[in-house]
C-alpha cells in the first residue's frame, strides 16, 4: 500500500511524494490537477473550495481521470481551506473522479476513510497535460502601476513588489501562517473566497495584509472560477 503526504499548497509539492497520495490544503481546481499530474502522484485529495464558477474548485476530477489518477475533494464546509491537517482530522469527501471511485472511495467518507481507500488506486498511467501560461501581465492601471495577473500567488516574483497583484488564489492563510499571505509588498491583491467555507476562513489572509499596508479583497467564488487569476479581473 501506498503512503500519503500532508501539503499545506499543492504548489510546494516535496519530491519524496512521487507515486504517492497528496493530501493538500489546496483548492480543486484544474491548476492544482495538473500540479500533481507532473509531479508523478498516485492520487489526490483537495479542497472543493465551495465548487463556485464553473464548477472550478473542483476541476482536478476531471483532470486527474484524464491521466488515470484518483482525485477526491474534501467539503469547504467540513474543513479548512489551506489546512491539511484540519482536513484530515474532520474533512468529509464530496466529490469523486472515477479512478477514485474505482478505489473505494465514496462520497459522505470521512477523509481519513477517504485515504485508507485511495492509497490502494493504481498509479496513473496517461501523460501530464499541457497548461497554459499562469503568469502574465494586463496592462496598467491609470497610476502606472502593472495588472500581474498569476493563477496561485505562488507565483509572485520580486518585481512584483509595489504592483497590483490579481491571483487565482484562495484567500486563505496558508496553514496560518501570515508570512505567505504573499510573498512580495503588493500595492494591492486579489483573492477568491472559495465560499469562505469552515471558520469564514476563505478571506483569512485579508486581516494579515491590513496590518502589511496592503490592500487586499477577495471576489465571490460564484463569480470568477478559483484557479483562474484572467476570471478574477474579468469576471
């Protein structure tokens, strides 16, 4: 039988995690899919981030079957986005692709249930898919300052300080800790609230970035699909 990982993000990923199970306090959405798919998972089990827009918090399913991998959600309700230790404890599934099902896995299992049943899926056997640029740059605003538009925070770079940052990120603190908030002095950023789901703790990062001189908000997870930072500044 496989082990499992516990990840607070999808985006950091340890190598030893190959061929394993990814628990992670990450969203569902299609980016984190493809985030496991090339780090060579066996399966993964995320946040549905309260399914939202298009039903992107929870577009790894899909993703993941593509490849042959098992992929679960764990209910926004049931635990904390951005904890994966939370999500262990007291997460409840609410979705499944069908290599999970295929597994055992059930909607309604807790997660740990979840993990005992997901640990036994075949390793996936498709290659990993192709995405699209998750970086980029709309424009300026009317004060000069750049539209940096990334689909996970992760992806803020040093030149980014004193910009206005438009992400596909949940708004969340990561694990609590106020230091990833983001990693860069922002003039301004943008989060989606993934429902806000257990605690309200979908807009947690707002309160930390106050007290950085950052402004910062959130947009409804009904309104732009989570994952996508072009439906966070359109949508």
């Amino acid at each position: 039988m496989a082990g499992y990982f516990l990840a607070p993000t999808a985006t950091k990923i340890p190598p030893e995690a190959r061929g394993e199970v990814l628990l992670t306090g990450s969203h569902g959405g299609a980016y984190v899919g493809y985030l496991a798919a090339r780090a060579g998972l066996r399966a993964l089990i995320a946040s549905d981030a309260g399914i939202g827009k298009d039903e992107a918090g929870i577009g790894s399913l899909s993703l993941c079957d593509a490849v042959g991998m098992a992929c679960a959600t764990i209910s926004h309700d049931s635990a904390r986005i951005g904890d994966a230790e939370h999500m262990l404890a007291c997460g409840v599934v609410s979705h499944v692709n069908r290599a999970a099902a295929a597994s055992g896995c059930t909607i309604g299992q807790s997660c740990k249930e979840a993990l005992a049943c997901i640990t036994l899926a075949p390793m996936p056997n498709g290659e990993p898919p192709v995405y699209a640029e998750a970086r980029s740059v709309a424009g300026r605003n009317r004060h000069g300052l750049s539209l940096v538009c990334i689909d996970s925070v992760s992806l803020v770079v040093p030149e980014d300080a004193g910009q206005i940052v438009v992400s596909g990120s949940h708004g969340a603190l990561v694990a609590g800790q106020h230091h990833l908030a983001i990693r860069v002095q922002a003039a301004a950023a943008f989060f989606n609230d993934a429902a806000f789901g257990y605690e309200n703790v979908g807009c947690s990062r707002l309160p930390v970035l106050q007290n950085r001189g950052v402004a910062a908000a959130t947009v409804a997870a009904a309104s732009a699909r989570i994952g996508d930072a072009g439906s966070t500044l359109e949508d």
